[in-house]
C-alpha cells in the first residue's frame, strides 16, 4: 500500500489533476470515481494506472475483478493518499489514468457543432453530453476553449467524453470553412438574430457554432455563417447560458429529425 503523498508515483499523479501543459507532455488524462472508470472499461478506452481504497476495493468487488483483467498498474492507497491525488472534494475510493485519445476522424452528415472560446469546464462538459444524447455527429473544439482534459469536464460529461467524437482545431476559421465548402450550413447563434430555431429547416447538413460565455460569437465567426439562430425567451431574461443554449438547439434539430421519420 502507498502510504506517502510524497511517492513519486503519486507526485505524478497529482500534477495531472493541476495542469493542462503536464498532461499534454504525459499525454495522459485523469479519471476521477466509479461511473468514470466504468464508463472507460465500458468503451474500451485503454487505462495505465489504477490507484484505489480498501473499503473501495471491498465495496465494488466485480469491478475491481475487472480491473484485474485489463493489464493496468493498480495500486492500493491509503485514504489520505487518494485525496491528495483528488481534484474534488470528497472522491469515492477510486482514480485512474488513460492515454490522451488519437484525434478523431470527423464526419458531418447530418448535425455538427462548433464552439469557440468556450471558458467553463462545467459548461463544455455539459455541452458534450447533450450533443452525444441529441446524436450530435461530432463536436469541432476551438483553439481558444478551455482544456478538454480538463478532470472537471469529463466528470461534467457523465462518460459520454469517451463516446463522442470531439475534434480539437488549431484554426477554427479553416474549420469552419472547410465544411461550408463540403456543402454543411454553418448556423450561427444570436440574441438579435431574426430567424429563431423553429423556423431553421435542419433537414439540410448544419454546423452549429456557439461562442464564448460573456461574449457570444466573434464577428469573424458570425460573417462566416450562412444562417443565425435565436432562442425566443421572457423579455425579462437578459440571455440563456450556453450549455442551455446548446441543449436547446441540438433537441429540435433531434426533434425535427424524428419527425421525418416513417
């Protein structure tokens, strides 16, 4: 059993809890708790290390079993030794790391997104679990949004991190003009816009693009788009977050898809 925080294992450990650049340089993630670490056996997404409890190991038998089959490190911790690897307040027994995923192959056929400047962990976790429930095609990542390895996102995506196909972008200009020119309609997102979402046909492929929490979408990005869509709400409401904005959306494109079928 690892009994110091100070062992350099666990030194690592915590180092890819802090910071983006060292898990870059690790190429490695860090998954935090239970539902985490089965939703990674689930999809097969390979695991390095494995640090747990006791009264973890005694309380999730099967799983550990599991574990034992997957040709992972897996190390017993003491207690206060898990909570030092832990970026949450009160972690349940179990944290594992996982290499960086390969970059996705990216297929727009029917609903894609976009998002630019996306600052809030809790949001982009958000966000990509409603686009994985809407049957999104998958999410373009801007070079300015917060880190998508971030712990806080993967716990905010409830697994569906390991199911959807997120497309970090050096350029999302190029991005975004790549697809227009494939025939995709880039669909724009604006309180003053005239058009609102109920009246957008998204029969026709489309690339939703969502901007930065306090600043919407930049001009740049918004003289690209070939259509803006608004959301009608209360006058008394000044806006709707964007995670609120995004589910919204990718649900009447899913609305509008289910319709049309026999």
């Amino acid at each position: 059993m690892i009994t110091s925080v100070h062992n350099p294992l666990i030194k690592q450990l915590r180092q890819l809890g802090e910071g983006s650049k060292y898990r870059q340089k690790q190429q490695q993630i860090l998954l935090e708790g239970t539902h985490l670490l089965q939703e990674a056996i689930a999809t097969n997404y390979p695991l390095k290390i494995v640090c747990h409890t006791e009264r973890w190991q005694m309380k999730e038998r099967e799983l550990y079993e599991q574990l034992l089959s997957l040709h992972c490190q897996i190390e017993l911790v003491a207690d206060h030794v898990l909570n030092a690897i832990a970026t949450t307040l009160n972690p349940d027994g179990v944290i594992a790391t996982a290499p960086l995923p390969q970059p996705p192959n990216l297929q727009i056929k029917r609903l894609g997104l976009a998002l630019e400047s996306i600052q809030d962990p809790g949001n982009m976790g958000t966000i990509v679990r409603a686009a994985a429930a809407a049957g999104c095609d998958g999410i373009l990542i801007g070079e300015n949004c917060v880190d998508l390895t971030n712990p806080k996102i993967l716990r905010a995506t409830a697994g569906q991190w390991f199911r959807s196909v997120l497309k970090p972008v050096a350029n999302l200009k190029d991005e975004l003009l790549f697809w227009q020119s494939q025939g995709v309609k880039l669909v724009g997102t604006s309180a003053q816009a005239d058009v609102n979402l109920w009246q957008y046909d998204f029969s026709q492929p489309s690339l939703l693009i969502l901007g930065n929490e306090g600043r919407g979408l930049s001009a740049e990005v918004l003289d690209l788009t070939d259509v803006c869509l608004s959301i009608p709400i209360s006058p008394a409401v000044e806006s709707l977050n964007v995670a609120m904005t995004a589910t919204l959306l990718l649900f009447e494109a899913k609305r509008q898809s289910m319709a049309l079928m026999p």
